[in-house]
C-alpha cells in the first residue's frame, strides 16, 4: 500500500500573529479558537521563488489523456482493495499538474481539469472548528508497529497539497471561492488536536511543530512522516506567497526548525536511505530522492544553506543508483564482487590491466556497509561490481548532480588548490592552480561527482566556469 501512495506522490525571528491583508481585502481570516503554539523557531522565513521555481513546477506537464482511473468528471479517482475512493493527495496532485500544464499551454481543458479536482474535495468537505477537512474514506494499515488508522481520516499532507492547489487557483483565475478554500484550509494547519475532531498539527515534548501525514494521536504513537511533512510545508509555503499572513510565516518557521533539528539524526540512516518517519522508520529507496529533492526546494524557500547540505549529505549516504556511462580503469589490478542484500560478498574476480582501460556501467550504486560501485555491463568484469576509487576506477561525467537557487558559498582555508574545465567527453582541457595566503571565498551554482570526485561548479573569481574537486581546507556554508 504505501508503494501505491509513493507513486501517486511522484507522478506528480519571531513573528506576530496579527491580521493579513486577507482582512484588509474584506475577507475574514478564519483563526482557531486555541491555535497550535508553543513550538520551536529558529528564525527561518519564506523567501519569494518565481512563479517558474515554486514547488511542484517542475514536474512533467500532465497528458491529454489520464491514464489513471478518473470519472466522467475528470476527477482522479483511486483503486484500493477492490474499490474505487476519492483521494485527496492524488487529486490535489494531479489538479496542480494540470493547472501548471494550462499555464504552460493556455488550453482550457488543463485549468477545467484542475477546477474539478478542487470542486470535488471542496463538495465532500468536513466542517470542523471554522477549517475544512477532506476525508479519506478507506481504512490504513500502515506498518506492523503502527496501529491501523480507520475511516474516515484526514492528512496534513492532503491539506497541505489541497492548500497549495487552492491558493494557486485563487491567483490565477481570481476567484474569491478559491481563496476562502484556502483560508478555510489553512485554517485546519493552526488547529490543535482535539479528541473526536480532525486534526492535522501537533506539538511534540520537545516544543517540535509536526504536519501529520497520518493523525491518530499525538505523541507515541504520532508516525511523523518526513515527506509529509514537507508537502504540507510546501502548502504554509504557498498561502504565505498569495497572502504574506503571518501566521503562515510563523507556522513555515515551526515547520522548518522541526526539519532542521530532525533530519541529521532522525531521518538520517548514515551511508544508507533515509528514513521514511519516526514511527515506521525503515528506510525506502524510493523516497530518499523525494526527501533529497524536498530539502533542496526547502533551501529555495528559506535559502537556509543548513537544508542544502541535508540534501547533500543524503546524497552521500545513498546516490541515485540510475547512472550509466564509461568507466575508466587505471593499469593494474582490480577485483570485482557480487554481494548479497545484506553487504556479503557472494562471488569475487580479479582482473589484471597491462595499461589503462574502460567498460560499460548501468549502476553507481551504495552497498550496506560498504562504499560505492559500479555495475560492470560488459568486459571481463561484465556482471560484477568494482569499487569507484578516483584514479583507479571513475565513471566519466557528471552525475548525481545538485544546482542550487540561489547559488551557495564556498570557502577556501589558506593553501593550494586546482580545478579543471572538461571536455565533451569529459577529458580534462584546461586546470587552473591558485595559492590562496589567506582565507577567502567564492560562489557555486553545482555539486557532482566529476570523474569519480565530489566536486563545485565554481561560478565566479579565480576559477570562475571551473570544476573544483573536494579537498581538505574547502567549506560549504552551513
């Protein structure tokens, strides 16, 4: 089950409480009678993203044709246990794939389609304490030591994502019913758990602001999903931009100093995939890239380089195993394995080369307990795994590459350094070598591994439009 929701998520100071310019407009803000409070800020607020760079936007634009169960409507619908349900994260997804995909092209049938998965969460609504709830109408079982949450519940990552297609379908057409689904629907982010009521927020001991993706009860037995989370961030994110509420900025703060205390430790499984929650906390190869992606956005938003280099971290302990091209392999000797699931090596053959060589690999893969490999397609070593070792054996190219918006900075300790410029196929052209007497510092728009080494895209001073390998004396700003 949690499989099928993974591919529905991928197809797709301090601050005041005082009134926004929703009142100012003549529009009642809707508050709690307790908002949830209480909780820890470290200080981050929104930055605006263009429209271009906001979350969800870069995503592929939706098809003509939904291949995915829908009704006469349009609405995407979803299949569960022989039954068809309304879901609001797929729906919300979905409307904001199509609503971007309109303004993409102007055709109307993508904003139609959009309205409609709006309209239909809109109709089957739960009023509770001023917000608006959208159910989910089948029974969860989530993993073995979580209990089974029962029909009807509600999400945090459904209202976050409802949030966001809402607020966008109030700036694009204008219309003041999608603005006050917004504001009914961020309303359900500032409420506190209520026992019999819906809830969504909750505040842990340690004063933690969470977004439950799954709310039962706070506390033991609250799961803290990290991708959850995010997503209903991503939706704080969107209302804050449409409307500059500060309870919104106050709430994006909460949110992200949970994430910014949590992730390093919780989330984080060193030289592995991160966790999926605190709850369930295996690890699952399919959402480390969701997290990785969902903490480089988090630095756009708050452009708060500690998120960034979350990102990069998780990139270490598990890189995107989808990386192919040649791999070179110095004269010498070089020793191929194959492993079981567990890190064991099953099988291993060594191999001895007269002069420098290459072959083909389909995978740059982390194994438990171990380091990084490539997948050998062909060659003597065909079949095998051979350790990434720089110098001896590095795939050529860029990959597992990272760009950051805006861009980060690097620093240089006093010493020597060189970087190089690349050719198309990734043959050194030109290196530049520079002493710095003293401390300094320079921007970088990218991070890769460049033939086999971590290394920055250098965007201006002395080694401006070069690639600068990792070394002792070089610091990103955390």
């Amino acid at each position: 089950m949690r499989k099928t929701l993974l591919a529905l998520a991928l197809t797709m100071g301090a601050v005041a409480s005082t009134a926004g310019p929703a009142e100012a407009a003549g529009v009642p803000a809707v508050r709690g009678a307790a908002d949830v409070s209480g909780y820890a800020r470290d200080g981050f607020r929104p930055q605006f993203i263009p429209d271009a760079g906001l979350p969800y936007n870069d995503s592929a634009l939706a098809p003509r044709v939904d291949p995915n169960p829908h009704d006469e409507h349009g609405v995407r619908l979803f299949q569960y246990n022989g039954q068809t349900y309304d879901h609001p994260v797929a729906q919300a997804q979905w409307g904001l794939s199509n609503l971007r995909t309109y303004l993409a092209n102007r055709d109307r049938l993508f904003l139609d389609r959009a309205v409609a998965q709006a309209q239909r969460n809109i109709d089957r609504r739960v009023e509770s304490r001023a917000a608006w709830w959208y159910p989910y109408e089948f029974d969860f079982p989530r993993c073995a030591q979580m209990p089974v949450i029962h029909a009807p519940w509600f999400s945090a990552m459904a209202q976050g994502q409802l949030l966001s297609l809402f607020t966008r379908l109030a700036a694009v057409t204008g219309e003041q019913k999608w603005r006050q689904a917004a504001d009914r629907t961020f309303a359900s982010l500032l409420l506190p758990p209520e026992t019999g009521l819906p809830w969504a927020s909750w505040v842990d001991d340690a004063g933690h602001l969470w977004f439950e993706e799954y709310p039962l009860t706070p506390g033991v037995t609250g799961e803290r999903v990290l991708n959850g989370h995010i997503f209903a961030l991503y939706g704080v994110y969107d209302y804050w931009r449409h409307t500059s509420d500060q309870r919104a900025a106050a709430l994006f703060d909460g949110a992200a100093t949970t994430l910014r205390r949590h992730v390093p430790t919780t989330f984080r499984a060193p030289q592995w995939a991160s966790r999926y929650s605190i709850g369930c906390p295996s690890s699952y190869a399919g959402y480390h890239p969701v997290h990785i992606g969902q903490l480089l956005k988090t630095y756009e938003m708050t452009r708060a380089p500690v998120f960034a280099a979350m990102a990069d971290l998780f990139r270490e302990d598990y890189p995107a195993p989808a990386v192919s091209g040649a791999v070179i392999f110095s004269g010498g000797a070089h020793v191929g394995y194959r492993f079981s699931s567990a890190g064991a090596v099953l099988e291993q053959k060594s191999l001895t080369l007269s002069r420098q060589s290459q072959a083909n690999a389909d995978q740059r893969v982390r194994i438990l307990g171990r380091g990084i490999y490539y997948r050998i397609t062909n060659g003597a070593l065909a079949g095998f795994l051979i350790p990434e070792t720089p110098g001896e054996r590095y795939l050529l190219g860029a990959v597992v590459r990272h760009t950051y918006t805006p861009q980060r900075t690097l620093s240089f300790g006093p010493g020597t350094y060189t970087a190089h410029m690349y050719g198309p196929g990734w043959q050194v052209t030109e290196s530049k070598t520079f002493t710095f007497p003293r401390s300094s510092a320079a921007p970088f728009g990218a991070t890769a591994w460049v033939n086999g080494t971590m290394s920055y895209q250098i965007t201006a001073g002395v080694y401006a439009g070069y690639w600068l390998p990792a070394a002792d004396g070089l610091t990103p700003a955390t």
